[in-house]
C-alpha cells in the first residue's frame, strides 16, 4: 500500500482501561524504545497512540476523530480546532454502526477540507479487510478515497492561486 502512496499508520489504546497506561512519562524511557523499534521494523508511517482522555488541544498534533457507531457525524463538524483532523469512518456496513456510502462520504469530505483546508488531514478506514466497493479487493477503498484527497488538495491549491473560484467541488 505505501508503495501506492497509502499511508500505513498502527493504532495502539482505546477505550478500554489499561491500554495506554505503560505510556506515561515514568515509564517512558522503557516503553517508547519498544513502539519506536516496532514502528521502524514494520516501516509504519506512524502511529496512533488512543488515549480517550480529555487532554489540553495545545499538546495535539493529529486529531482521529471517529465518525461512526454512534460518535458523531462528519456532516459537517465545527467542534476540533487542532491543526489536523483525521477523519475515521467505516469502509463496510459489516464493520459495525454508522456506515456511510464512499460517494457520500467523499462528497462530505469536502466541508472539513474546506474548513481545514490543507491542515485535513485524511480519510482513515476502519476495517481493511472487508472494504468496500468490493470487499475482495479492499484496495479499491484505499485508492478511492487517495484519488479524491488528492481532487481537493488541487482543488484548494487551485483556489489560493486563484486559478478556481470554487474551490471544494470534486
């Protein structure tokens, strides 16, 4: 996948207790060479660390949000300031509540582009395996959905050098 210019990033927490505790600052001279060592032997791009905590936005470079089983609606959403915004959704209704079509999905991609602008950070599918338009070929959600972050990037850069007078459209 990252061949094809798919970023490959690892997730790591959740919800549950005791998934992002060994990652505080007492122990970070013995946990952090760990998950650095596995992000350079796996070539990841990068890694999510999910700590479901409130946490001050000043210390947030990437903001995941989950748009789906019941977590909030990409359509669109005014609540994250912090610089980037990733947006998660399902790539199946078979993984779970809060599915979205892709050409709706994508469509609405464009009120955080047009908010964030260059700062959108993406699109992150939650589940691989079974992504649609074909779940035998989930690559083809990947690709979908490059090609269409790859539309709006050169849309917006179109409209700051004022080759376009609308600059969300696809």
């Amino acid at each position: 996948m990252q061949a094809q210019g798919i970023k490959v990033i690892d997730m790591l927490g959740g919800l549950a207790p005791g998934t992002y505790t060994l990652l505080t600052p007492a122990n970070f001279d013995t946990y952090y060479p760990i998950l650095r060592d596995y992000i350079a032997e796996f070539h990841l791009d990068g890694m999510d660390l999910d700590v479901e905590l409130a946490a001050p936005m000043s210390i947030i470079a990437w903001y995941n949000a989950q748009f789906y089983s019941g977590f909030g609606s990409i359509f669109p959403d005014n609540r994250y300031t912090t610089p980037t915004v990733v947006a998660s959704v399902l790539t199946s209704p078979d993984s779970g509540n809060g599915y979205v079509d892709i050409d709706e999905f994508i469509s609405s991609a464009q009120a955080p582009s047009a908010k964030y602008g260059l700062n959108f950070g993406g699109i992150n599918g939650w589940e691989y395996f079974n992504s649609l338009p074909d779940s035998t070929q989930p690559q083809l959600w990947a690709q979908e959905i490059k090609d269409a972050m790859a539309n709006l990037t050169a849309a917006k850069r179109e409209f700051e050098a004022g080759k376009r007078s609308e600059a969300w459209a696809l």
